[in-house]
C-alpha cells in the first residue's frame, strides 16, 4: 500500500491516509514528502495562558494541542511557527502540544530573521541566539527547515548569503535542521535571493500573493519554474481579509497593512457571500488551494478542531456550483484596486525601527 514517508500506524489510520495519498507531494528537491495543506502557528496560536514558569496551561491552550493532534491524525504533517508569532509565545505553544508525538510523523519548521522580541535580527549572533530560543521553545534537538523570515527587511541579500546562510549550513552539518529556506512579502526579493543563493536554499515561502484578490505568485516564472526549490504559499485569506470579520469594525487589526480601498472590496466579497449564504473563507481557500499547482504546500493557520475539519472539508469536497459561481464573480472584483501592500510595511519600518517593532509588542503607540 502506498502510503506517505511520515505514515506512523501509532497514531495514524492506515485506509484513511492512503485514501489522501494524492494529497502529498515533495517540497521541491527535499526529502520532505508534505501534505498538500500544513497547519500555520500564527499570533492567535499563542494567546493563551501561561504560568510563573512560562508553561501554556488551560482551556485556550488545550484547544490548541487538540487541533494538533487532531489535524496529525488527519494527515496533516507539517507545523510551522516562528519567533515573531505572539513573542515566541505560539512556539512554546507547539513545542508542548508535539510531546508525545511519535516524532518522525510530522515535519517542524521554525524561523529566523525575526527575534522573539519582534525585532529583525539577520546578524550572525542573532540568528544563532533565535535559532537556539527556538530549539528550547519547541523542546526538541532539531527541525526539518529554518526559513529566513521576512528578507525584504534585510539591510540587503548579499549580507544573508554571506552571514545567515553560512550559520544555518553550519546547524545543519551538527544535524540541528535538514533544510533552509527564505519568506518574504514582495515577490522580487524572493526571486533575486534565490538566484544569488546558488542552489543553497530548499524552500521558498509566499504570503498574501496567490489569493482572491492576488495572484501575482502563479505569474512569477522564476519561481513557479523552478523545480528545485519547494514553493510555499501562506496567507490564503489575505491576513483576515478574507473572511466575514473584514465586517466589523475594526474590518483589519491595526497591524494589517491593507489599503483603504482593497479593504472595501473585500468588504464587499464578504457582504456577497453573506447574501447568498456561502462562506467568503471556504471559497478563498479552495481558490488558493486550486490556482497555482506548483505550489507544494499551503500553511493555514487553524487554532480549532473546527478550523482544521472545515479547512480539509475545502481540500476534500471543494465547492458546490453556488459557491464556484461566486467565487469567479469575486476572484473579479478586484481589477481597479491596488490588491497589494509592498513597500508599506518597510517603508514604516526603516522609518522608525523602534516604533514599528513596539507596535507589534505593546500595540499602536502614541
């Protein structure tokens, strides 16, 4: 019976996950053979309680470490977090969550770049002080990648080449990871980062450019073609813009760098949705998830056993004639707005450095 390489009859059901065997395909040139969806650790991951002694405690924790192991036994095998994601909070989250687990089940992948200060750190002590932290936060001896977080924010890539690049290579040979690779918002340093790195990267990781309103990822040549490195796409709702919340007010967190007029488009994909009684989320994922074949692995953050049965019931059922119906109308909608945010963020950032990190810690700063 064919069956995928992380496939543990201890926790998993054999004729469930060899009837998901067309779900699982290599990232790029790795060794990792991952399930077209993996589970995304973001802030809400680590909202939850601790204790005087930092451990996650609870019922907002045990939530969590049941739609881990909820979404392991559904196949699901691939965990990503990272330092930034709730301070380091959402690791130390997952790293309790996986005690237990049988370990060669499922892939675990970290970040470096972004410290667990919310700060950028790309120098060689701080990234060897973040990887460290975050080796100790997930309890375990080594993960299968480390991605070099957010590189636009970079001073510039040579320095990456030169000084990250090196120190992860080094990990690797001690046998604290398997494979490196990089995660950016515009699309342009990816591509440039990739080509100067020479073959020494796994894995590239998109976010918020293959969705409804943007799907510059799927036009990008340099990476969709090329078969050497594991393409990575996350943000599928465009950070909460699409999803019946953009409704409230606030539409957005105050962190969301959205502009003002794609934030009322999306506002009007919802109100559809909501007329014709189909959920905005489920036709944003499966277009995400059907679009750009290229893509190896999709991250959707998922904090619920709820979250995770809907999200697979997208990848499983897909959508009815209805829902295909409105999803071509609002995959239109979006044609005479500005659907992305590039430069915002590090704009705001090389501005500021100090502001723009505190607003991630504490929240809008006078």
């Amino acid at each position: 019976m064919d069956l995928p390489l992380t496939f543990n009859s201890d926790i998993h059901d054999l004729n469930k996950i060899s009837s998901l065997k067309k779900h699982y395909n290599f990232l790029g040139n790795t060794k990792l053979e991952v399930f077209k969806v993996g589970l995304g650790t973001g802030i809400s991951f680590g909202l939850v309680d601790f204790d005087d002694n930092g451990e996650p405690f609870g019922n907002e924790y045990e939530i969590r470490a049941t739609t881990v192991i909820k979404a392991l036994q559904e196949g699901i095998n691939y965990f990503d977090t990272a330092p930034l994601y709730a301070a380091g909070k959402a690791e130390r989250v997952l790293g309790k969550a996986i005690q237990g687990l049988p370990r060669e089940s499922f892939y675990l992948a970290t970040k470096v770049g972004r410290n667990h200060q919310c700060q950028f750190d790309y120098s060689p002590r701080g990234v060897r002080e973040t990887f460290e932290t975050s080796l100790r936060n997930l309890r375990v001896e080594s993960v299968d990648l480390v991605t070099i977080h957010d590189i636009e924010f970079a001073d510039n890539l040579e320095s990456i080449v030169k000084d990250v690049i090196p120190i992860l290579e080094q990990y690797r040979r001690e046998g604290k990871l398997r494979y490196i690779g990089c995660s950016g918002y515009p699309l342009e340093p990816l591509v440039n980062l990739t080509q100067l790195a020479k073959g020494r990267l796994d894995t590239c990781l998109s976010y918020g450019r293959m969705t409804l309103f943007n799907t510059d990822l799927m036009k990008c040549s340099p990476l969709i073609n090329n078969s050497s490195i594991g393409l990575i796409n996350a943000s599928l709702l465009g950070m909460g813009l699409l999803t019946p919340n953009v409704l409230l007010n606030p539409p957005v967190p105050y962190w969301h760098p959205a502009s003002p007029d794609l934030v009322a488009e999306c506002q009007k994909a919802a109100q559809l949705c909501l007329k014709e009684g189909v959920n905005l989320a489920k036709i944003a994922t499966h277009f995400s998830l059907t679009k750009c074949p290229q893509t190896a692995l999709h991250l959707i953050g998922m904090i619920t056993p709820d979250q995770l049965e809907n999200n697979l019931s997208v990848l499983k059922g897909g959508l009815t004639d209805q829902e295909s119906r409105i999803e071509a109308e609002i995959s239109q909608m979006f044609n005479c707005v500005k659907t992305h945010w590039e430069g915002v963020e590090v704009s705001k950032y090389r501005q500021d450095p100090k502001k723009f990190t505190d607003n991630l810690l504490y929240g809008p700063q006078a």
